[in-house]
C-alpha cells in the first residue's frame, strides 16, 4: 500500500481476539443467538421495534455460517433453511 500521508479507516470487523478456543466461540455464539431469536420473537409478537436485533441476529448467523464450514452439522442446506425463516420473518 502506497504511503501517501493519508490515514486509511479500518473497516468494521468482529474482534476474535478475545476468544483462545474456535469450540468456546462456537458454543458462545449459538448461545448468543438463541437469546438474540428468543428475544426477537417476543419483540415481534408485541409488534415493537426489531431491526437492531434483527442485524445482531444476521451477524450472529454470518458468524455461525463460517464457523460451521468445519464441522460436519448443522450443513449448508441447514443454514440455507436458517435464512430463509429468517428472511421470512418465521421467528418461532
């Protein structure tokens, strides 16, 4: 990269630092997105305001998705399925 005395920003990214174990982010983040979804489903039934846990939901997925690449279960197709309820909005 060129060094011509501008200060480049950094894109946003998910600081893994924190986590010394890929099963400890694993399990850490399957367990943040059954509250996230828990919590989603109560919000949506009382029709209030979701879409900041709506995005905390799809980076949990996104998260999830390529974690899961290397292991044998939930597969593509599972997380294809996660999606599309998703998207859906077919919360229970």
């Amino acid at each position: 990269m060129p060094d011509n005395g501008t200060v480049t920003k950094r894109s946003t990214r998910t600081n893994l630092d924190f986590y010394h174990s890929p099963t400890q982010l694993r399990f850490d983040s399957w367990n943040r997105l059954e509250e996230y979804t828990s919590r989603l489903r109560e919000k949506h039934m009382r029709k209030a305001d979701v879409a900041a846990l709506s995005r905390k939901i799809r980076d949990a997925i996104t998260l999830l998705e390529i974690i899961e690449n290397y292991s044998a279960f939930p597969s593509q197709e599972d997380f294809q399925l996660l999606w599309q309820l998703f998207d859906q909005k077919d919360f229970e």
